[in-house]
C-alpha cells in the first residue's frame, strides 16, 4: 500500500523542511545511514524531488494546472501536522528523530534500498 506521510527535516544548520511526502520515500530517504550521519547530499537527494513540486505549486497554484504529476498530492502541506500515516520528524539539531507513522519501523533498514544507495555513492566517488 502507500499514501501521504507527514515528514519536518531539521538540517544541522537549523534549516527545516515541513513536508508532505508520499510513503515510498521513507525507506530509502530515512531509514538510511547516511541519514543519521547527517550526510548534506543525502539529505539534498532526498528533498529534491520536493522542492521541485513546491516550485511548481507556488508557480501554478492559482491555474491548478501542475507540470509535476504529484505535485497536487505534495501540496499544500500539513506542515508540522500528521497527515495520512502519520508524522516524523528528523531533528539533525537535537539529534534525535520523532516518530509517530504507521508505515515503516526506523528500527530496521531496507537492505536492497541502501544496497543501491551505497553503489551510487560509490559511483560518484570512486569513478
């Protein structure tokens, strides 16, 4: 299955993201180690996709007519607010990560997610 999750993203700097995410993106985009290691293109990765439809909301909001496919699904967003499976927030400030969803466990990872993961990061690093 799938749906809407709520996800607030606190960078180290204090910069934060109020997201409206789609299920799918938790696996790969939390649950992973390089999101706990406060890794800055990690974390770029995982919003990209995000602040391309947010740029396409504010662009178009008033027509409704979205370039992004699922922009309308983004946006506008709960903010710190849960919304369909519920909440998470990722505070890399305090270190610590608030979990209130019924989707995916942060107690485990998904093994072929951070597979792929690790062999673009070597790709980019090692090629």
């Amino acid at each position: 299955m799938g749906g809407t999750t709520s996800v607030t993203l606190r960078k180290p700097d204090g910069e934060e993201f109020r997201m409206t995410r789609w299920t799918n993106s938790m696996p790969w985009g939390i649950c992973n180690p390089r999101m706990f290691n406060k890794d800055e293109s990690h974390m770029d990765d995982y919003l990209k996709q995000w602040l391309d439809m947010k740029e396409d909301y504010e662009k178009n909001v008033k027509t409704g007519k979205f370039e992004l496919e699922m922009t309308d699904c983004y946006f506008p967003s709960e903010g710190l607010a849960p919304c369909g499976y519920g909440l998470t927030v990722v505070d890399h400030v305090n270190n610590i990560i608030l979990d209130m969803q019924g989707y995916t466990s942060f107690h485990t990872m998904n093994v072929a997610s951070v597979s792929l993961d690790i062999e673009k990061v070597d790709d980019k690093h090692y090629s």
